[in-house]
C-alpha cells in the first residue's frame, strides 16, 4: 500500500475502533423535518421518501422510485456517485473524464454524455434538496438514503431532470445525544485485489443545546491504480479527501433551521482513470502516409504493454497531475404557519479543475511515432440557487406544493492547447497541429415558477396534476486564439412549460397503481466543436413519457415497484465523437429527433423478514435511436440501442444476519449485477461494445449482539469482469484496428477487509 501521513491516521484510527453494522432506516418525524432534511428518531418499518417534496410512504407517490438506505449503500459499498449504478436496475453512471456532466447519470437509457460547457444533465443530481447542477458532488458519506426517481421529473425539480433524478439525504444532527461512528474499507494491490484502494469515513454527532446539534463527517478514499505506469512500476495514485459539517437548530416548534457546508479535494496522477490500448493492428501508415514498420504492438511491447481486454498498464515518462477543489453550502429554513409549511432554501456550490484536461499525453506511450498532447488547462464553476415553496397539509382534500427557484451558473475555462507531433525516427519530430485554444465564458440562469397537487376526490381514488415555467437564458463568449484572437459571443433564451398530469387508486389497504403522463425540459447547448468551425446552438430536449404503476408492501415492509413506460424524446441531445484527419478526438453534438425509450420494471427493495434484507430488480429499455439514423462510421444504425444503454439488467443485493452466540452475530451479504451488450460509440462496430456479463460481490463478517462492532471480508467484482467506463476506436487511428478503453476500479477484483465502530 502507498500509505501517506493522513491514511496512518485514518487507517490507524479505524484499527482501534471495529464498526458497527449499517443503521436501520428510519422515517421522518414530520413534514418540516424532512424540509430541513433531518433524519427522525423514530424507527418505523415504512419506507418514507422525499421524491414530492414531502415526507410521503413511498408506496403512497405515483412514481416509480428505487430506494437504497444506509444499510445498504454501506453493505453494497457505495462510496462515489459512480457505484450508485449498482443499486438500481435503471440507472447506469458513465463517468467519462471530462465529459460526465451532473454527474454522468443515465435512466433507462437517456443520458448525457457531453464535452461541451454549460451544457446541463439529463439526469439531475439533488442532495439534501439542493440541486448539484455540474458543481455535483463525488464522494459519498454519512448518507441516509438515495431515491432514483425514474422518468422526467421538471415539475419540482426543474431543468437539470428530464430523464430523473438521484434524490440523495445526508443525516442530520440529532440534539438528543452525542454519538460517533466510524468506518473503513482496506485492500492492497496484491492477496488478490487489482489495486489499492483505503477508504476511511468518520462521523461525530455533537448536541449543541436541547434543540440543536453539530455534526460533522468526513472522509478519506486513497486509491492506487488500477492504471499502471509499466517505466516507473508505480500505480496512478487517485485522491480524495473532504469533509461536511450540519447544524440544526429547533428554536420552536415550528421553526427549524438547517446549515451545511461540504468541501472536498480530489488529485489524480497521469490522467488518473484514462485511456489505455485495448486493441492494435500490426505494422502500419502513420496518417495514411509516414511508415511505421514496427507498428503499435511492437511499439507497445518494447515498452512492457500488451494490448487487449482488461488492460491497465501505459508506459510514459511524463508526469503530470490533475487537482480539483469541490465545495458549497446551503441554508435552510422551514416555518410552519400553519396550516401551511414554508420553507427557503440558498445555496452556493464551487468546483476549480487546476491541472490537466484529462491527460497531458493521450496515448501515454512514449515509443509511439504519433503523439498526441494537451497543454495545462484551468476550470472554474460556480453555481448560486434560491428556492422557496409553500406545501399545504397532507392528506387533506386538494394537497399541494408551489414555489419559486432561480439559479446562475458560471463557468470559465482558460485555453487549452493541443499539439500533434510525429516522429519518424529519432531526432525528428514534426509538427501537425499546434493549437492555442480558446479561452470560454459560460453563464446559464433560470428562473422558475411551479406547483403541483393532488386532488383526493375519495378515500381510494387521487388525481395528480403540475407544471413549471422555466425562462432561461445561456450565454458562450469566446476568445479564439488560433483566429488572432477574434471574439465570438452565442445566446439562446428559451422558455419552456412542464407538465404532469395523473391519477392514482387505492385497489386494497396496501396496493396502490397509478397512471401518469408527463413533458420534460432540458436546456439547450452551445457546442464548441474544434476549430474552424465556430460555436453552435443545441436545441433544448423535450421529453413526453407515460408511465403505468403499481405498488404494494408485502411480509410486512418489503416494496415491491412494478411499472410500464414509454418516453419520446424530441430533440435528443447526441454527442458523437471521431477521431479526426489529426488524430485528435472530436466530438460533436447534435438534436436528434425520434429517440424512444420503451420497456418495463420490477423492483423488490426492504425487509423480507427479521434477518434478511433484500434489494433486487430487473429492467427491459428498449432505448432506440430513430429509423434511418446514420452512425459516425457512416452505417444506418437506426433502431440499435443507444450506446451507454444496456437493454437488459439485473440487480440483486442482500444480507442475511443469523445469531452465533449471545454477543455475537453472524451476517453474510451478497450482490450482483447482470447486463446485457453495451455500446460505446454511436456506430456499428462490435470491437467497441462490451459483452453481457455478471459481476458479483460478497461480504462475510461478524457483528456484536448490540451492533456496535462489526468486522468483515469483502470481495467486489470476483470474477475480475473488465467492464469499460468508455472505449473508442480508430485510437489513434484505422478505425477497429486500434480501440482504447477507459477502466476504472468497478473494472477489476477487489479484496479487502471491513472494519465499522460506534460509540
């Protein structure tokens, strides 16, 4: 392991202190404490979520959601926003470098997957209420529950949700007692595991008075590879460190205030998770025209990489390193006037990328007579939010929730430069692209009005009905250097209505089915394409989809979510990317109109009984692109699958608890995820899809009688299934010759041990 001073510390700490097992879910003790985001202190075998903004039994709101508590997302091992694709068949996260906007997220099949500044995410990231915008969050802590709301989502939660939404609730203060926990996940690169990783997360609860408390949590995820530098030996190291702190205060009944503030800082070297050669040709013509006789796989293996599935190994003498700098907060207020609810919420949140866009040398392979390098890039995003709704009592005959909410978000980048060299042979070097870059200015604001109710027309039958005006401007201002400096400024200021209409019946005391119909919003886009082609306007995405239902609690607490939909986007935002004349990857994005999404769910998630708990469900999304639609390689793809879209998943995650001795408790946890073929580019090669396969974990540990101590083995990914982030072809060039891949640790076998603690 490469242990630096503040892993000694974290790991150190965690030693001494074995944890406890993961917290049972609990429900919120009223509608504003929810508001504020706080975490009741009454267990309740309900499962209650938030998705309407509201404390609701999720069994009670007409959407189909999957939920993940804490026991969960703990036992599953969900520490980044990336793993939250393993608790949901629906939900797939592509976190590509540099292109994985509002956090990469795809709903059955509809995504964002985009280079291009101020574009927003199909799938929007909220956390404790406030949306995440691009300024989304990585690493995942001291967290009570995820909700994957699945379909456009705009009437409440606006412009950043047209495909759904991943609702995130942090804990909150507890004024009732002092509490600390902590946690750790330790594994080396060797015993099994294809790298390193130390993961240490702590959490203090502090009661400040009888109606207020403190807490605070951090966490710290030291990871070594799984890309390996072949000259040097050493793994990429790849960390993050950060922290939050929530303070709730009570100072009525009525009144219930909620700050946060969270600040991470992440650093990766040599590009981090980035390319490697998955594929190569033989001996070849650099360009068409320059002889390489040796070709890249000889060029390749002079240096110790050899191409092909699962490879993790490059070979440069460079060295370079990427810092990112993530934070905001938020506050909170939730007034009861009875008999409505008010409730304010301001935010601020800040990202600074200081280093290198994704990897000063593309190809990180030295021999190689073509190379390919970007110059140091900075990036600074920031993003201010003010939202303020008034929520009527529930249960009453026509319930409600309308407000207000504005946002600005501005993004600056400073030129980037790019150079294309080629080497025939030692001592010559010439130059094909020399590109200063250009320096962006990106500002998007928003202003919305919206409101949603339900109409309880009897005891057993609700009708449901919402909009949102959203007005919109964005704006690029452009200083294109490799022009002489000449200015470019683009604007678009659309205005857009969502909606959702529906009705919901009671069919016996614990079964439910609903059937809605709902239009979406996401905004439009101003792409920067490479030069000489200037910016360009995206159109907004406009999604209409319909949705069947059914939900129903059974054995007691455990959900089962049923539903049928059928989604038509117009306008679909589609990034495709080439690699050009230069061999320079280039991407562009345009509006397709004519993407369907079609296909069923079934999700079982909660208690089956005392003992075993058990998450699983499966997915068909049919999620097509148009008839007659032609790919980059100039193929009629029309009707294949979108790339980053699996039609098929499976997901399954358990643990069974069993008593060994009076003190002791025995408990094994398993979980699995099954896919079919996904696609990588927007074309008809097979040589970038990646094949259906299983990936399995499992947990085996022991645990005290009063869950206070709990130790375990892991194991993640046993089989070792190299399942890509990305894959591109023609890397460099010649199409499926070559193809290069991107891995990140969900691509390799892990084992480790579990240590948990609290007092």
């Amino acid at each position: 392991m490469r242990f630096t001073s503040a892993t000694r510390l974290f790991v150190g700490a965690s030693l001494i202190a074995i944890g406890s097992a993961a917290e049972a879910q609990t429900a919120p003790a009223s509608d504003a404490a929810v508001g504020a985001g706080a975490a009741s202190a009454q267990p309740s075998s309900e499962i209650v979520v938030t998705a309407q903004r509201r404390a609701e039994k999720v069994t009670d709101v007409p959407i189909s959601i999957t939920v993940a508590s804490q026991a969960q997302l703990e036992r599953q091992q969900v520490n980044t926003v990336n793993d939250l694709s393993r608790i949901a068949p629906s939900l797939e996260i592509q976190a590509a470098p540099g292109q994985n906007t509002g956090g990469g997220g795809y709903i059955r099949g509809i995504g964002t997957q985009t280079f291009g500044a101020g574009s927003v995410a199909s799938v929007g990231l909220v956390v404790d209420q406030v949306s995440q915008g691009n300024v989304n969050i990585g690493d995942l802590f001291d967290i009570a529950r995820v909700e994957v709301l699945k379909g456009p989502q705009g009437t409440l939660f606006g412009l950043t949700t047209s495909a759904g939404v991943i609702n995130i609730t942090t804990n909150a203060p507890d004024p009732s007692a002092f509490s600390a926990r902590i946690r750790s996940e330790l594994s080396s690169a060797s015993v099994g595991s294809e790298f390193g990783n130390q993961i240490v997360q702590g959490v203090v609860n502090v009661p400040v008075s009888t109606d207020a408390a403190l807490r605070i949590a951090g966490t710290g995820n030291f990871r070594q590879g799984p890309d390996r530098n072949t000259y040097t030996g050493d793994r990429n190291g790849i960390d993050h460190y950060g922290g939050r702190a929530r303070f709730l205060w009570r100072p009525t009944s009525d009144l219930t205030v909620n700050l946060i503030g969270d600040w991470t800082r992440s650093t990766a070297e040599n590009g981090g998770d980035f390319f490697t050669f998955v594929k190569t040709g033989g001996p070849d013509l650099v360009f068409g025209q320059i002889p390489d006789d040796s070709g890249i796989t000889a060029r390749l293996a002079s240096c110790g990489v050899t191409p092909g599935e699962g490879n993790k190994n490059y070979c440069t003498n460079r060295s370079f390193k990427e810092r990112n700098t993530n934070f905001g907060g938020s506050a909170q207020i939730d007034y009861d006037a009875g008999p409505l609810t008010l409730t304010e919420i301001a935010a601020y949140r800040s990202n600074k990328d200081r280093g290198l866009a994704a990897a000063s040398d593309v190809f990180r392979a030295d021999p190689l007579i073509l190379q390919v390098a970007n110059g140091p890039v900075h990036r600074n995003l920031s993003l201010f939010t003010n939202e303020f709704r008034v929520t009527s009592p529930a249960n009453q005959f026509f319930e409600y929730t309308i407000g207000t909410f504005v946002s600005h978000q501005k993004e600056t980048r400073t030129p980037e430069s790019l150079a294309v060299t080629v080497s025939p042979f030692p001592g010559l070097t010439i130059p094909v692209v020399n590109s200063i870059g250009q320096a962006e200015t990106i500002t998007d604001d928003s202003l919305a009005v919206f409101g949603q109710g339900t109409f309880h027309l009897t005891p057993k039958l609700r009708l449901i009905a919402g909009g949102r005006y959203t007005s919109e401007k964005l704006e690029l201002s452009d200083v294109l250097y490799d022009l002489g400096g000449a200015l470019s400024h683009q604007q678009i200021s659309p205005n857009r209505v969502s909606w959702r209409f529906g009705a919901q019946y009671d069919i016996a005391r614990r079964t439910m089915v609903y059937a809605t119909v709902s239009r979406g919003y996401k905004g439009g886009q101003i792409a920067i394409p490479s030069l000489p082609t200037l910016p360009y306007v995206v159109q907004p995405e406009i999604p209409t989809a319909y949705e069947l239902g059914l939900k129903s609690t059974l054995f007691g607490s455990w959900v089962m979510d049923i539903n049928a939909f059928y989604e038509k986007i117009h306008g679909f935002q589609a990034q495709q990317c080439t690699v050009d004349q230069n061999a320079v990857i280039s991407c562009t994005v345009s509006n397709v109109n004519g993407v369907k999404t079609r296909g069923a769910e079934i999700n079982f998630f909660g208690k089956v009984f005392t003992g075993l708990s058990l998450n699983t469900g499966f997915i068909v999304a049919k999620a097509t692109y148009p008839k007659g639609f032609i790919g980059n390689d100039g193929t009629n793809i029309g009707g294949a699958q979108l790339a980053y879209a699996p039609r098929y998943k499976f997901t399954l995650s358990g643990e069974y608890e069993h008593d060994l001795t009076e003190n002791f408790k025995g408990f094994l946890a398993a979980d699995t995820v099954w896919k079919s073929r996904i696609r990588y580019e927007q074309n008809s090669l097979r040589d970038t899809t990646f094949r259906p396969h299983w990936v399995v974990g499992t947990r085996v540990g022991v645990r005290t009688a009063d869950d206070r101590y709990s130790l375990a083995v892991f194991g993640r990914n046993l089989f070792n299934v190299h399942e890509p982030v990305l894959m591109q072809s023609s890397f460099p060039y010649d199409g499926a010759t070559n193809v290069g891949a991107i891995y990140g640790p969900q691509s390799f076998r892990q084992i480790g041990l579990q240590l948990e603690a609290k007092f």
